[in-house]
C-alpha cells in the first residue's frame, strides 16, 4: 500500500472519535495533515454566544469563513490524496468541491445524520460532494442515499488500544472509582429519567454517574424534576472520564451500563466497543447489532426492560465468577475482532483506492467523474455495501 497524503479535518483531543481515526492514519503509516475544526468553531461558552448559536442555528459567519478558508488553503498548500472529514460540520459545498480537485473526500458520521438536530446549515448540499459516507447507523445508509450521497457505506464504532484498555488504578483511584454499577454517558433528561429509576431501584449500592453535561440537572428547566431525580443527585460526579481514567473506572466498577441514544436511533454505540475492551462487563440494552458484536450471557449481558435490567444487576453482583469470566470474555472478543480504529482506517484506504481510479486527472476531476457502480459483495463482516450509487453532481 502506497503511503498516502491525507488531509484530516475534526477534532484534534485525546478521546475523541475523530482523532481516533487521523491516530489510526498515522499508524498505517500515512502522511498526515490536521485541520483542527473543533478550535475554529469551538462551542460557545457565552450566554450570549450560545443564545446567538440557537437563534441563528449556525456560528457566527467569521467563523464559518475561518474554517473553510483553512481547509482551502491547507489543501492547495499540502496537496492530499484524500480528505477525511469528520461529519463536516459548516464545510461549505464549494470547499467540498475545491478539496476533490486533489482526491476524494470520504466522511465519517457517528450521529444519526437524519434527526434534524444533527444537521448543520450546509449537511444536504454537502453530502452529494463527499464521494464516501462511513456511517455507523446502518439504517442511515438508505437514507444517505435518497438525499443525494454518492456511495454510503456502514462501518461499526471502534475502540483505540492505546486509549480503550484495562488501566489499573492506584489505591487512591481506586478508592474514588470504587462502586458496584457505573454509566459513563453524556447528560440527556429522558436518560436521567431512566437512571432515576435504577437509583431508586438499587438503593444501598454504590452507583457512579460520570460524563459532560450532568450539571444541567440543576438548571430551572427541570426543577420540576426535583423530586423524580432526588436519588440520582448523589451518583453524579460532576466530571467527565477520557482514555486512561476511562479504563480505571471500568476496571473499578463491577457493572457497566452500556445505554443508547433512543433520540438517535442508536443500535449499538462507540461505549458498545469501549467497555469491553477496558475488561468492563458491560450490561447493555439488547439489539441486534449487540448481539451482532458481543454474544449475549457470553461476551455482554443484555435487558429489555428495566425490570430485567435490575434482575440482573442484582444476579450478577452475586455471580462474580460468571461476571467475571464474561467480562474476561468480552475483553477477548475485542482483541481477536477488527474492531479497532485502525481496522476501520484500512477499509477506508480500501474505499480510496477503489475511487482513486476514477479521479486520475484534475479535468476529469473538474467535469464531475462517474464513480464505480460495483463494490465487493463483502468487505468484512462489519462493513455493509451499499445497495444504490449516485454520480457526484
């Protein structure tokens, strides 16, 4: 495999799902140039800032102007094989169009890209000029389609080794992480109704809530919340937990709650992949795709309901051995499995090299090149073919 040129624009933090991938690049050992989007747009922090951003639906114009004349000027300087784009957020059609003059943009997508407040200002129109969607919604890959994408394909979330694995922690951490159930997930208030309900289901255990956004629980937005999430309050820690810090409180924790996004249609999620293979025993919510990743009562324990969520709570922290030897189990699914980034980076080079063909001159580039119409039945048993194509317009 020839050593590749890629131009990397996403968010460039230790944890991230995006650098997970540009890491990934890099260990194949491809040349990599990094467009940090994350610190030209960052998040407002500001009441006004957040005020304008959910009046207007976008950043300020400044903003979309810097990302976008970064992206331009980074590709003419660096001349990429491929840009990689991590869900292209505020990338303007004609930076899209400007970047394919070099080699084909493939994006990756880790959102349900179909619930409206996924969508940036610019998703539609950009879409039909990313010449490959990765997208790990598989009922998203349909969707893809009818609005337009040329080729999109279904890839699996993924776990970084050098990030995602069992960290031992000192007798102080240990001591802090300690407890008997753990989620590690984002504040959302229909989850926190449900946690709500664990908590008060499971009272004299130590149950541990880390992850951004639980400090909005005080916000007078849910006081009427007050009284449901009263024994949710003292499982939050307010803190949020990445890499290393992430495997010590799954290694410190007996149960993991591996929850979905119902909002986003999730199926499965990158915590799906993360909990294993920090040697947690994860208790998740049964769908297919889990099933699919890790089998059930073997490498995962699975509920569909919150009273057989509870049951096995309570069976499991009496079953240690079994626990235990799941977990052990779950932990070598992951090892023997392509379920690392870099397994995903590679089926990523493989979509380039079948696009790269078809874009071997800058005029032909220009006129708007068909794209091949036949991919292999198969690519891996976590990678699904597209059924439809459309031409890049």
């Amino acid at each position: 495999m020839d050593r590749l040129k890629i131009l990397y624009v996403g968010p460039d933090y230790p944890g991230s799902n995006g650098t997970c991938w540009r890491d990934a690049f890099l260990e194949l050992g491809h040349e990599v140039k990094t467009v940090d989007a994350q610190q030209l747009i960052p998040a407002p922090t500001t009441l006004w800032g957040m005020t304008r951003q959910t009046l207007c639906g976008r950043p300020s114009s400044q903003e979309v102007a810097l990302l976008n004349d970064t992206i331009v000027r980074e590709a003419r300087s660096f001349r990429p094989d491929m840009t990689f784009y991590i869900q292209a957020p505020y990338v303007l059609p004609e930076v899209l169009q400007e970047t394919s003059l070099h080699g084909p943009n493939l994006a990756y997508f880790n959102d349900d890209m179909f619930n409206p407040k996924n969508q940036s200002f610019t998703f539609l129109e950009g879409i039909q000029r990313i010449h490959c969607i990765l997208t790990t919604k598989s009922y998203n890959v349909s969707e893809f389609h009818s609005a337009g994408a040329p080729l999109a394909l279904y890839v699996s979330n993924a776990y970084d080794p050098k990030i995602h694995y069992p960290a031992k922690p000192s007798p102080e951490e240990k001591a802090y992480y300690d407890g008997d159930i753990a989620f590690l997930g984002t504040f959302r208030p229909v989850r926190a109704d449900f946690l709500a309900k664990i908590a008060a289901l499971t009272t004299g255990l130590r149950f541990n809530i880390w992850g951004g956004g639980w400090h909005k629980m005080d916000r007078p937005t849910y006081w009427h919340k007050k009284v449901a999430w009263r024994d949710l309050r003292s499982c939050v820690r307010m803190r949020e937990l990445w890499c290393s810090a992430m495997g010590k409180a799954i290694q410190s924790n007996k149960i993991i709650l591996g929850l979905l996004n119902h909002a986003n249609r999730d199926l499965h999620t990158s915590r799906s992949f993360e909990i294993p293979a920090c040697g947690g025993f994860m208790l998740g919510e049964r769908t297919a795709e889990h099933q699919q990743y890790f089998e059930e009562d073997k490498e995962a324990v699975y509920f569909g309901s919150i009273e057989e969520l509870c049951e096995k709570i309570q069976y499991y922290l009496a079953h240690e051995t079994e626990r235990l030897r799941i977990a052990k189990a779950g932990y070598e699914r992951c090892l023997r499995s392509p379920y690392r980034y870099i397994d995903k980076a590679r089926l990523a080079i493989q979509q380039y090299e079948r696009l790269r063909p078809t874009m071997s001159s800058h005029s032909a580039r220009r006129e708007g090149s068909p794209f091949p119409q036949e991919a292999p039945d198969t690519m891996d048993n976590d990678l699904v073919n597209a059924r439809r194509r459309r031409p890049l317009e």
